[in-house]
DNA sequence: CATTCTTACGTACTGCGTAAGAATG
DNA sequence: CATTCTTACGCAGTACGTAAGAATG
C-alpha cells in the first residue's frame, strides 16, 4: 500500500538533495527514510533514485512519482488546512526550565526554536524542577526541562544530556594541597545547596547518604544564583555546574575543588505529558535533544549563546 | 496525520452506506472502520457522520472531505496503475487442497475467488497434506488448505474450521446394540486408514496411541475416494468426515457407528508462506475462512455446491 | 429483537531507532 | 577518510481483532 509517509520521504529527498535532511525535516532517522524509498522501489518494481551519484538523482520514474507525490501532498496539505486550520491549535507552548538550563543554553533553544517554528509564542519560565513537576501535572506548562529525577507515569522523559557538578569554593577557603581531597575534608565546611525542590539538590542527598556522610552545617537556598552569590563570597562550598560558571572560574574568582569520590553527573531529560502526542510537542523534544549538550557550552552565567 | 486508510474508510463507509461493508470491502473489521473514522472526526475536530439514524448520514464538513478523499485516492490509483500497472503482477495462484477439501467446498471457494478477482487465474492441485507442504516449501503452490498439523516456522497458518470425523462401515459389519460403542471393539475389526502423509492419518495415529490401543489389522491408502470404497464395500472400518459422504449415508449404503470417546475434529487451516504478505494472498486467506464452514456443507462426494 | 456502531482489552506486528557495515568520491 | 546510504536486529507503540456493550428502529 502506497502511503503518505513513503511520499512524503521522496518528495523531501529530493527537495533537499539527501537523507538526512529530510530526515529531519520529517523528524525522524535517515535509516527510517531509507525504508521508506526502498518500499516505493519494491511497490513500483523499479529504482528512483540513482544511488551511483552523492546527491539524489532521480531516475525517470522517480520524476514521475515526486511529481505526483508533491501534488498529492499538497491536496492533503490544502484538506487539513481547510478544515484544521480553524481549529483551536496550541501555537503557545510554555516551557518550564530550571535556572540552569536558562543560564546556559536557553537561549540558543529558544532561537532555534523560534526559526523553526515561527507561528509558535514561546513562553519559558524558571522554576525549581519539583515546581515544574507539579506544573506539567497541572497542564501549566507543557514541556519542562530539568534534571530527570522527577519521574512519572503520566510524563514522557526523554534524556537531553548531563550535567557535571564540581565542589567549589572561594579561592583559598579549603586548605588542601595538590591531591586530591576527600569527601570527609568536606564535613568541616559550610555547605551551600538546594533543597529538596530541587533535581539537583536531591541527588546531592542521595550521593551524601549513600557516602555515610552527615553533613556539618547545611545552608539550603532555593535559588542558583544565590548558592553562586555566596559560593563567591567565601560563605562556604558548595557543587556547582562548570558550564554555569566557566567565566567565574577563568577570572580566579572561585576555585575547583577536587574531590574524590566525584559528585555524579546530573542527567537532564525533556519531560512533556504522556498523552502529549502532537507534531509539535514531538518535534519540540527533538530539538531540545540536539541543544541541550552542557558539555559543549561555555558560557557566562550572564547568558547568551557562546 | 492523515492516513489514506482514514480516507478510504470514510469513502467507503460512504459508497457502501454502513461500516460493516466498508470493512468488507477493505478487508478488516468493522472496529478498525470505527477507529479510523474516530481518528479523522478527532483530526478535524468535527463530526463527520450523523449516527442519529442508522444510515450513513454525512455532515456538511463530511461532504467536503469525501468529495476530496475521493479525488485523493482516484489520483492515487492512477498513480500506481501509471506504473505499477506494467509490474510482474501475480495472476497465477497455484492454491493446493487435501481430496476432502476437494469434495466439499473447493467450488464454492474458487467462485467466489473467481467473482472477487476476475483477473486472477486460480490452478488447483489435490495431493496429500504432507506433499502440500512440500511443494509450499518449494513455492510450488502458493496457498494450501489442509488439515493444521504441518506447522512450519515458515509459513502463517489461519485456521478455517475444523472437520468432524466419525467411524463408519457397511451397514451391519460392526455387530452392536444400540448403546455407544467403545474403542476397544475397532480393534477386532480391519481399519482402514490414511497413512502418515495426511493430516487426518496423522491425527489418527496420535490418537490412537493416545488411548494405549493397538490397532489389530491397519490397511493403508492414501487416497480418500479409495478408503470410502473399501469401507463401503464392506472390507473394514473406517473414519470418514460425514460432510463428505453426506449423501451416501442417508441412502443408508454407510452406517455413522457411535464410538465412545469419539475421534477428535481436524482443525483445518489455510496456510502462505510466511513472508507472502500481498494483499491478493491476504485477501485469498480471508475468503477461505469465509467459505470454509464444514459444519454448513451438506454435498455428494460428486461435488457441487449444495 | 435484530442490526449497527462503539468500547475495552489483549496481542501481533509493523515500523522505528541504534549501531554497525558497505560504498562512494 | 569523511560522508552518505544500507542492513541487521531488538524494542515499542500502533493498530488490529475479538468479544461484549450500547443504541437505534
């Protein structure tokens, strides 16, 4: 049976002179698009595309068929937008993130986004992932970005990339000499971290525990930026994300500490309703997938992509 | 996305005015008719048929969109025919049947098959179950209707029906009261049987032996026609499928003997090559699970449709 | 009460993605 | 040697079929 998906992937073929491309034009896999010309191959007993060449050449009966794929596609384009296109479409789409998603790539999200997107209003907002959670339940939000400890059988996860955390502190606060210093010279610190509401203050508790650790004095502060405030002013140590803090570390102005055994990376997921099956939402996770690498970015905490 | 199964179901609920025929038509059920009709009401975020009266009473936005699913699917089929049309198509099929098969509803089936598929040219073959089996193998047939006892990971078997067996002979051979018989009482007489290259010789074998029996003296054919002769002619029992000798019981030359257990049915199936997927060979499939009822067929071993 | 469609649920299978392999320039 | 496409294989989500339920005339 000759179908719209198989039409579609010639069509976008040949439009964009590869697999690839359309593949992710069609947000899915070249190995999927490659399926697909090889079932038109095997319902048509003939080859389209000429495969002795790099780029995408047709053979005559490939004319034949992207000419009538791309009539047939449009006369479907032309049905749901005549019908559909009054219909109440989600053009809002309201992105929760945690602060340190919006210090590092954010931005570079949101500009993608938007070129690929141009009808949807993007509308992001900055809360503790425990808060996210809660919003997303609550159709407050529609996608949230942050560390993946916030599971759920409504929600659907998808992995984006980890997060490293180092232990860090104003120059000089922890004596310590080139070794490397162990997780009990912490104890006789101050340590500065996120409470419960937060991914990333979670795990740091979980590590903790799972060390036989108890922690001297705790300093619990709901927001990042603040723990970095007072990191800065020698309060006391706290675990911070490198890729947040880059500049303030190149300036001298808080130190690495290097401890062993080292904090686990947090691992970040783009999280949408389960039931949230739109083209959209779809398409929205990908694109998070393909920015949201922390360990390629090197930013100031001021913002702004590189 | 709109699928060409949605539109064909919404087209063919239709032309056909009801869901059951349009399932009929597309080779499915009437629940999967429903479910695409469903898919493509939620995709336009209208209703598209009335179901306030039994018939199928469109909408206004019903109209519009049969009208083009109409014009999408009729350039759809031009499509294929400009070319797949030239294709090597499959107008042979080389169907194989057991003699029982044969005898009862093989002409009903090939009528049908011929009024359902004009162009096809249908080659009927009558060989035993295990031959049959060899020669799907061997794609020396393309479809077998037999007895479901030659399973193979190669092939796809849907069952059929199943065909009861019971024992017979010349009336007054087997000296009894009118009480059922027990098994036990066969051994003293010659049974006549079908050798381990039928389904049903299969069948009898395993059965037998199920029942801790020895048969006394076991004469061997492998023909069916010659079995019904040796039976009626008085030289031993033998289990026979009363739909195929229907009329020769009633004209009381066989007399039906009540053995207690009685022989289990043989489950029939219509069995393709695993990797067969054409609609053509799915379609056959399904007519031979529509035509092939045992338990309605009341014919002379002559043949000919009731 | 028969017919027509819907709903629910378990299963099969298609089609997808990952990852490794081949071919090409 | 990098890029582009194919192939193999395991997994998951879809879509199907069965069977029971609701609605209609």
């Amino acid at each position: 049976m000759l179908t719209f998906k198989q039409l579609e992937a010639i069509y976008w073929v040949v439009q964009l002179g590869g697999f690839l491309p359309a593949a992710q034009k069609l947000n899915t896999t070249q190995s999927a698009v490659s399926k697909r010309i090889q079932e038109l191959e095997a319902l048509f007993h003939a080859p389209l595309l000429d495969r002795s060449q790099r780029s995408a050449r047709l053979t005559s009966r490939g004319e034949e068929l992207v000419a009538a794929a791309g009539r047939l596609l449009a006369e479907r384009e032309a049905l749901m937008q005549a019908t559909e296109g009054r219909a109440p479409r989600p053009r809002r789409v309201r992105i929760g993130v945690t602060e340190v998603t919006a210090m590092t790539w954010l931005p570079l999200y949101v500009e993608r986004l938007h070129a690929q997107h141009p009808e949807v209003s993007i509308a992001p907002e900055v809360e503790s992932g425990a808060m996210l959670r809660d919003k997303l339940l609550a159709s407050e939000i529609d996608l949230m970005i942050a560390a993946d400890t916030f599971r759920d059988e409504r929600f659907r996860a998808s992995p984006v990339g980890s997060l490293k955390l180092q232990w860090m502190c104003k120059p000089g606060l922890v004596v310590h000499t080139k070794a490397p210093l162990k997780v009990q010279a912490l104890q006789h610190h101050r340590i500065l971290t996120q409470g419960p509401q937060s991914g990333t203050g979670i795990l740091f508790q979980r590590w903790f525990e799972s060390h036989n650790l108890k922690p001297g004095e705790l300093v619990v502060s709901n927001s990042l930026i603040a723990l970095i405030g007072l990191t800065l002013s020698g309060f006391g140590v706290s675990y911070l994300p490198p890729a947040a803090v880059q500049a303030t570390v190149e300036q001298g102005l808080l130190e690495v500490l290097d401890v062993r055994p080292a904090l686990p990376a947090a691992r970040y997921a783009a999280t949408i309703r389960r039931e949230d099956r739109s083209t959209l939402m779809t398409s929205l996770v990908r694109l998070a997938q393909e920015c949201c690498d922390f360990t390629r970015l090197y930013q100031t905490a001021s913002g702004g992509p590189r």
